[in-house]
C-alpha cells in the first residue's frame, strides 16, 4: 500500500485530488502530452506509469483495474491498443517530465508531461541483444562443460594446460 503523502494536497481533499490526477491521465493518454504544473506532473507520474503496466499486461482484470481511474472507455481502448504495444519493450519510464518556464499569471512552476513512445535507442537496443545472447549461449556452455566431464582424464587434462598457457600469453601482450 502506498503510503500517504505528507503536506497538502492537490485540491484540498484526497477525494479531489484522486479526481484531478484521474483527469490528468485521462488527458495524457488522449493528447500523449500535456502542460501542467510541477507538483501535479510529479504526483501524476507514478500513476500514469502504474496504468501503462497495467495496460502492458492486456488482460480482463487490468482492463478493470484502469477503468476505476480513467472512466472514458475510449481512452482506455486508446492505451491499450496503441499505446501498450508502442512500450512493449520499454522496462519502465513511460513517461518524461521537462520542466518549462514559469506561468504567466502566478508564476507557478510549470513542467510538460509526456507519453514516451520513441522505441529503445541504438545502444539500449544492442545492450538488450547482447543479453538475449548470453542468456541463449549459456545452457549450450553448460552442455559443452558436461561433455568435457565425460572425456577421458587424459584429454581433460591437458586441455586446461593449454588454456592457461594461452591465457598467461594473452595477458603478458
């Protein structure tokens, strides 16, 4: 259970303020962007983030449980169907807060909030492909490791001398 934020709220009430940020969703799922103030984009964050799994996992009950926030059903159609499959991939951070200049008439901080559906860059997609591999590589070398144990003594023996020897080399160069 999250635990209660301190201070003021956004509002007045915690019954006003579930409604302000369940409106804030709904906006950025319809618009993908939005311009608001730094305290409410923050507070919004995490329950944008929280609705996006959600709507990753795709399935009856996450339907349901975006439904208890964002009442349009066709802004829920909306992340499920475009924007879920846009972040498949993406481990978390589905959202990017830039902060901009203060507002004109009371000098509130204001900040965009935004859906990022931009996919993975060159290097996360490499990092990802490098560890796909390794994962795959890793039961073939466990099979490798059990056929040596089977061989000979002989032949296991001198094919750790040579790897050594070749690995003293290397690290001489």
């Amino acid at each position: 259970m999250p635990t209660p934020t301190k201070g003021p709220r956004l509002g007045g009430g915690p019954a006003h303020e579930r409604l302000i940020l369940a409106n804030l969703a709904t906006q950025l799922f319809e618009h993908k962007r939005i311009t608001t103030t730094e305290a409410k984009a923050k507070r919004l964050r995490p329950l944008a983030e929280r609705l996006v799994t959600f709507a990753k996992r795709g399935d009856l009950h996450a339907r349901r449980r975006v439904l208890t926030v964002v009442k349009d059903k066709s802004v829920v159609h909306t992340l499920f169907t475009e924007i879920a499959p846009a972040v498949a991939e993406r481990q978390g951070g589905y959202t990017r807060i830039t902060k901009i200049g203060p507002r004109k008439g009371d000098n509130a901080p204001m900040a965009v909030i935004e859906l990022v559906l931009e996919p993975l860059s060159p290097k996360q997609a490499v990092v990802k492909e490098a560890t796909k591999a390794t994962a795959k590589a890793a039961p073939k070398a466990e099979k490798k490791d059990a056929k040596v144990e089977e061989a000979p003594a002989a032949e296991s023996t001198e094919a750790p001398a040579e790897e050594t020897a070749t690995e003293g080399d290397a690290d001489k160069a």
